[in-house]
C-alpha cells in the first residue's frame, strides 16, 4: 500500500519589525530599511518627510538583503534561527550546521 506522503510544512509569517514589538504579520517590505511592517506601522513609521523616499513593496515581492552582510541578498531561510540569512551565513557564519531552506520554498 503506497501512503501519500505528508504535505509540506506551512511557510514561516514573518513578524512586523517595527521596534514597538508589533504583534501582526509583516505585510510589506523596505528595501531600504531592509525591515518587514505590516500596513498600519509601515505607514506610521515612513510618514516621517526623510523616510518617505524608501523603497516599500509586498512582502511577496521582497529582495531583502543580509543583516550580518548587508553585501548580500538573504536568499536563504534558517528554520533553527528562524531569521533570513545569507549563503556567506551559512557557510562560515554563525547559522553553519542549522537546517535552512531556500528563501524561494518559503
């Protein structure tokens, strides 16, 4: 008997990163910022006149760069951290060994 096997774990929500320890999921994304918000704090936090030029898109749309290496686009998700990293992380920083998945099966 073949048994179907398990589907696939749900995607991670991220969080919004606003420093006022919001507790709704992230909704939109600044490259600039390099930060996930979602809509009512990424309003409040870009209406200030020196942030309004940042760059806002979907979350969907997001090409977020690496925290530790800002060099680097964070294409891979770590699931023991459970934070966006990049390969240069994974490779000789401090996520070597975790269990991480490409950013794009996420």
């Amino acid at each position: 008997m073949l048994q179907t096997p398990p589907p696939p774990p749900p995607p991670p929500v991220l969080k919004c990163q606003n420093p006022e320890a919001c507790p709704s999921a992230a909704t939109q994304y600044c490259s600039t910022c390099n930060d996930c918000f979602c809509e009512d704090c990424a309003v409040s936090t870009h209406d200030h006149p020196l942030l309004r030029s940042h760059k806002m898109c979907a979350i969907e749309n997001r090409k977020p760069k690496c925290k530790s290496h800002p060099d680097y686009l964070a294409d891979m998700y770590c699931e023991t951290d459970k934070e966006l990293i990049c390969m240069k992380c994974h490779l000789v920083g401090k996520h070597v060994g975790h269990s991480v998945r490409d950013v794009q099966e996420v």
